[in-house]
C-alpha cells in the first residue's frame, strides 16, 4: 500500500518529536534507533527511510532550533548595532534556541559540522554552514568578505560552539566572553584584508 504524502509528514514530524524528547530525558548516547521507532510506533526499518542515522536527526534538530534563531535575530535588531553586535546577537540567538540540545550538540559538532563530517551527515552540515553564513555575508556585505576572513570566522564558531556546549559556568557567561572575544578579533581582521595582522587595540 502507498504511503500518501500526508502521511510521510506526519511520520517525520512523529519522529523528530520523540527525537527531541528522548535525546533530552536520556541523553543522545542512551537513546538508540530501536527506542526511537518504539517511541514513535514505527518499525526500526522505517527510521531509516526518513533519517540516515541517529546522527542525522540530531543534525536535523539543530538546524530547525537555528532556523528559529535565526527569526528570533531579525526581530531583535534595530538598526543601531555595529558588526560585532550584529554577530554577537545572530550566534547567541542561536545558542538560546539550542540551549535544550546542549548535552548532544558536541555529537552534531563532530558528525555534521567538521571537516571529517560522515557521509550521510555532512549534506545536513553543509546546509547548516551555508545557511548561517549567508546570514554573515550579508552583514558583512561592505567588507566584501574574502575566502580566508570567510574560513577564520567559520573557524571562529565552531570552537565558540565547542566551548558552549560543555560550559558549566552560570548562564554559560564564559561562552559569552569567549564569543565577544573571538568576533572583536575577527572584526578586526576585516580592516586588513590586504594580509598584515590585526593590530591590537
């Protein structure tokens, strides 16, 4: 019997529901792909039909928190922030909206945002990438960002990200130090992209 289109909706929805609630009552290395198909009333054949792996769909959970974070950025500006602040306001908002995720975000770091991303993975990870630097470029779009400031600020973010995720300091106020830190450096990269240092203020 086919599987109407409704229906294969409703199913992913289910499942990232459960995803969402298991990873977070468990934790992400406790829950496995038979406690999600048994949560979500599908056989475990099934999972693999909408996600490659537990992996992925930890990936997926991420990067609908960061599409939210990424409306939550837009209301929250006004117009009178320079660079750092604008960046500052974009990558906390998405921290905020992964703050529930934060015990298996080091699992999506590792799977679908580095380098050595699995296959599998890495196509979500690319999309999560191009998706937050779009949002860079065009704040940064009259500093005609070039591929090198482009790398180093990517570079940036997942080591803050790294950071955050295993920050125990209260409301993660150490993350937010580092992040002020890292983005003063890299805007102070971008009034020297003819290739000399930063110089320090």
């Amino acid at each position: 019997m086919k599987v109407s289109r409704e229906a294969k909706r409703a199913t992913r929805k289910r499942i990232v529901k459960v995803a969402q609630k298991l990873f977070v009552e468990r934790g992400f290395d406790a829950t496995t792909t038979r406690d999600l198909a048994t949560s979500a009333d599908i056989a475990k054949g099934t999972l693999f039909n909408y996600f490659e792996s537990k992996e992925a769909l930890a990936a997926t959970l991420v990067a609908d928190a960061l599409e939210l974070a990424r409306e939550d950025f837009r209301g929250r500006l006004r117009g009178e922030e320079d660079l750092q602040q604008q960046l500052f306001l974009h990558i906390s908002a998405g921290f905020r909206r992964l703050e529930p995720y934060r015990t298996f975000v080091g699992a999506v770091l590792e799977t679908a945002l580095s380098p050595f991303a699995k296959n599998g993975v890495s196509s979500l990870g690319d999309e999560l990438r191009i998706d937050h630097l779009e949002v860079v470029r065009e704040l940064t779009a009259e500093q005609s960002l070039d591929v090198v400031r482009l790398h180093l600020y990517w570079s940036l973010y997942l080591g803050v990200a790294a950071f955050w995720a295993a920050d125990e300091s209260p409301n993660q106020e150490d993350t937010l130090a580092v992040l002020d830190e890292s983005l003063r450096v890299f805007v102070l990269s971008l009034s020297d992209q003819g290739g000399n240092s930063p110089s320090r203020s």
